[in-house]
C-alpha cells in the first residue's frame, strides 16, 4: 500500500511570535519531550520548527544531532540585492535551514503575494536546496462557491509550474483552507482527506506533463499535510486519513505540551504505516 512509504510530517510555525530567547527556550521543552517520546517509538515522523526570521540562528544550533528541521516561514527568490526587509534563500542556507513555507495564506491573504511569486519563491528553494512547503487553501467564500477544488487546483498548479520533474520529489504540500487558519474551525477530516486527494490528483498530472510520464516520481510517495485549527483534541482524526500524511500547526506549536501530543499522534501514524507495510 502506498500510504505506507510516505513521509510523515508534524511542522510547527510559530508565526510572528518569540523573541529568541523565548523561542530557544520552547524549543528546548520540545527537544526535551522528543527525547523521551524517542524512547518509546522506534520511528517520529520528521519534525520541523519554523520560527521567525529572527530566531533561526538561535534555534537552528539547538537542533544539531536532534533529527529535528528548522524552517523557515518564507523566502525572497533572489539571492541579494536592494530588497528592503527580504531575505534570501542564500541567507536561509547560511543558518542551515532545511525547509521553507512558501505561500502561507497569511502571506497571501495579508502581504499580497500572489500564485506567480509562490512559483519563483518555490523555484528558488528547489535550487538552493531548501525543501519548500507549498501552502494552498480556500477563502470562505471560495468554498461557499463550491470553487474550493479550482483555487486549490489553481495554486498547487501555479505553485509547480516549470519545476524540473526530478525535483517533484522535495516537494511537500499543506492543505490549509483560509477560513481554517487561526479560528478554531477546522476542515472536517473527510473533508480535509477529499481536497488532499484532489491535490495528489493534480500533482499527478503535472507532473505527467512535465516529464513526459517517466515514471520516476510517484505523486503517491509526496507527503501532503493539512492545517487549519490543528490541535490534540483533533489531530489524531486527520491523521486517520489516507491521504493526510501529516500537520502543518500554527497556533498550537507554540504550546510544547500541545504540540508534543501532536508528534506523538504523528508517530503513530508512522507506525501504522509500517504496519501496513509489512503485510
Ligand atoms: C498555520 O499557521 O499554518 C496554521 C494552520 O495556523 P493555526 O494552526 O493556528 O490555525
């Protein structure tokens, strides 16, 4: 089964909150919880921190030897140059981040980034090596229109246009519907599940396109996260769905209790995979 060989992802963004020696400081609760969840569970799904700009070179060192990514919450495409408060994806490398969230709706929806600069953020990750997160979703009215499947289409569309078929495989994507975001509503899990498997769908086919059906690739083995309103209480639903292979979690990473129940339920997915694996 091919659930069975996909990545399970547990990424915390802790959006524009910590100051670094805050941010040091939960992840330290982390680091410490992790360990003792290690101890209990042969394999955790990967885990990824995404702290503001202005702590990855705190957190970053605290990492080292843990297993657990840093990431950040977004990227300029270029790599210098007179681009006032940007950062580039050269600096991102500097601080040895390993992943990047590219078109977060709070990006989209607040600083007016659009589907073209998603795709040249995305290009520019893929290129410097940093493993990029697309980010999708619809708006409330959007889904109330019954146009959820076109704007999600749209975006992962937009998002992967022209990326070198070799590289589908570093890609990850995170369902999170607009309305989702920071409400305390959350996308019901079958809900969730269907629009993921939209995006599979349609990353299938793109990806058909772009190499002419080579059959490296297997749009079956990308890991495609859901979040929106993500925590304890709900996670263990999502992640009972075939097509939702891990969390994307805002509001309640910045909680270590919290966001350790979230990993924890992370690591049982991993081990119903492999379970799964072995018949
Ligand atoms: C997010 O920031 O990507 C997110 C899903 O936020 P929250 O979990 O707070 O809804």
């Amino acid at each position: 089964m091919k659930t069975a060989h996909r990545q399970v992802i547990i990424a915390g963004n802790w959006k524009m909150n910590k100051t670094s020696k805050e941010a040091a400081a939960l992840t330290e609760q982390i680091l410490a919880g992790v360990k003792s969840l290690s101890a209990n569970a042969k394999n955790l799904p990967e885990i990824i921190l995404c702290p503001a700009y202005t702590s990855l070179a705190t957190v970053g060192p605290l990492l080292k030897g843990t297993g657990v990514k840093l990431g950040a919450q977004n990227m300029d495409w270029r790599n210098e140059g007179a681009f006032t408060g940007e950062i580039s994806p050269l600096m991102l490398l500097d601080l040895k981040t390993n992943y990047v969230l590219i078109g977060h709706s709070e990006r989209r929806h607040l600083f007016g980034e659009t589907n073209a600069t998603t795709n040249l953020r995305l290009k520019a990750a893929l290129a410097h090596g940093l493993k990029p997160i697309l980010c999708v979703g619809e708006m409330i009215d959007e889904r109330e229109n019954e146009l959820t499947d076109a704007v999600v289409g749209r975006q992962v569309g937009a998002g992967l246009t022209d990326i070198d078929p070799a590289q589908f495989s570093q890609v990850t994507i995170a369902y999170e519907p607009v309305w989702a975001i920071g409400t305390g509503k959350t996308c019901e899990a079958k809900e969730a599940n269907r629009v993921c498997s939209v995006i599979r769908k349609t990353v299938a086919s793109l990806y058909a396109r772009y190499s002419g059906n080579g059959h490296k690739f297997d749009a079956a083995d990308m890991p495609i996260l859901y979040g929106g309103s993500v925590k304890a209480s709900n996670i263990a639903e999502q992640l009972k769905q075939e097509h939702i292979d891990g969390s994307l979690v805002g509001g309640a990473s910045l909680n270590a209790e919290e966001f350790l129940a979230i990993i924890k339920a992370g690591a049982d997915r991993v081990k119903h995979n492999l379970a799964a694996a072995a018949h």
